[in-house]
C-alpha cells in the first residue's frame, strides 16, 4: 500500500443544499431499496437434482484394505438419496446407475445438458493417517456456496459425526459445472470408526436422509409441496 493511499484528503467544501440531514435521508432510503430488493430475491426453482456416485467400473476410489471399495458405496448411496429426492417429486438424474465408469468430462456434460439443476456428487474420503475422520462438504464457486453449506449444515445433525467444514476446491466436477454443485465426502474409509459406520445400512440411509433434507432447507420446499399449495390456492 502506498503512501498516498494513506494519506487522507482535504475535505471537500459541501454543495449549498446538502444539509447532514438531508444526506443521513438519502443514505436510509438508499439502504431501503437495497431491503426491498433482497426481500424480493428468489429462491431456487429447480426440480431436477443430478446425483454423481463418485467413481465406478476401473476406478475404485478410496480402497482399503478389508473394506470395499468407495465405489460400491457412493453408488449405493446415490439410490438411498434418489428414492428420498423421487418420493419428494423431485426429478433424478444418476450420472451412472452401475459399477461402470464415467469420465469425469461426461458427468459434467449430464448435468451442463439439465435446464435449472442442482449438482450433488457423493464420496468417501480416505488418507494414510488413520485417525483423521469427519464430513465435509466442497465447493467451487460462489454460486454453490450455499447449497454446500445448507447440505454440510445437515449431515452434521447425525450422531458422532466430526465437522471437517465446507471447502473449496478445483475439483473437475464441481468447477466445470454450470449449475450449482457440491462434493460431499460422507467419512474416511481409512479410519477403523468411520469404516464401520459406512459399512452400515443404516449409516446410509441417515446420511442420505441428511444429503435429502440439506437440499430441501437449500431450495425452501419440495416440488410435492409447491404442487400441493398451488391445488389449494386454486380451490
């Protein structure tokens, strides 16, 4: 920073007219507009929810030893989430809905090819420090920056659960993305607690009620809710 920056400038002589409190005046009605504006922002309309089961076919994921592979249970969760979103009257789009693998450009190109979707891609985390364990939920542009913290914000309500925050990161499937979209990591594979629990249906079924609900409070109702309201408006 220079010194000029810093230096403060004589102040200018006030314009005939501008009294304090005609400027205080202009200032709230400023600050009003920038209210009412906020006020009428909209909230997601989306009804369409791409669900990526992270890795699949020859790419494993995280694969430790005595556990399956992430692969197997990223997809198993996706189905777990896809019959919450379904139930719900959301439309569901799997990036895959088997052991196959995807190219990472291919799954962008799903859901860049979806008119007014949300992008959710679900994983296990893993790393040689056995001890580390947690959730945390990624994220790459400002755009998606609420959808990760209202999904992060829910996952965190399950039992024993380690909150590793939400991030952000350059990875490919969130950064080319043109829609909002997350990267959920739903525990370590490597940790012998956390292993345990994914290997746990009923782990899964909670996680996926929890990645389901951060997505609902994300959007502020269901598409079976708006339908709902909208038959009685019309009676």
């Amino acid at each position: 920073m220079t010194d000029d920056i810093l230096t403060a400038a004589p102040s200018p002589a006030r314009p005939r007219g501008h009294s304090p409190i005609r400027r205080f005046a202009s200032v709230i009605c400023h600050l009003s507009f920038v209210i009412l504006l906020a006020g009428c922002a909209t909230r997601p309309t989306f009804r369409t929810v791409v669900v990526d089961p992270g890795h699949g076919g020859h790419d494993p994921g995280e694969n430790q030893r005595g556990v399956l592979p992430e692969k197997i249970w990223t997809l198993d969760l996706a189905y777990r989430l896809k019959s919450r979103l379904e139930q719900a009257g959301f439309n569901v789009v799997m990036t895959r809905q088997s052991d196959v693998y995807i190219p990472l450009q291919n799954r962008v190109l799903i859901s860049n090819s979806q008119p007014n979707v949300i992008f959710v891609s679900l994983h296990f985390n893993g790393t040689p420090n056995r001890k580390i364990q947690g959730l945390e939920t990624y994220y790459d542009t400002r755009r998606s920056a609420k959808l990760a913290a209202k999904v992060q914000q829910s996952i965190l309500l399950l039992p024993g659960v380690v909150d590793r925050r939400i991030k952000t990161a350059p990875y490919f499937v969130i950064r080319y993305n043109a829609n909002p979209a997350i990267l959920v990591e739903g525990g370590f594979l490597s940790n012998p607690i956390e292993s345990r629990r994914i290997a746990s249906p009923v782990y899964r079924d909670l996680l996926a009620e929890q990645i389901y609900q951060g997505i609902v409070a994300y959007r502020g109702r269901t598409p079976l809710q708006e339908n709902q309201a909208a038959k009685t408006a019309t009676r």
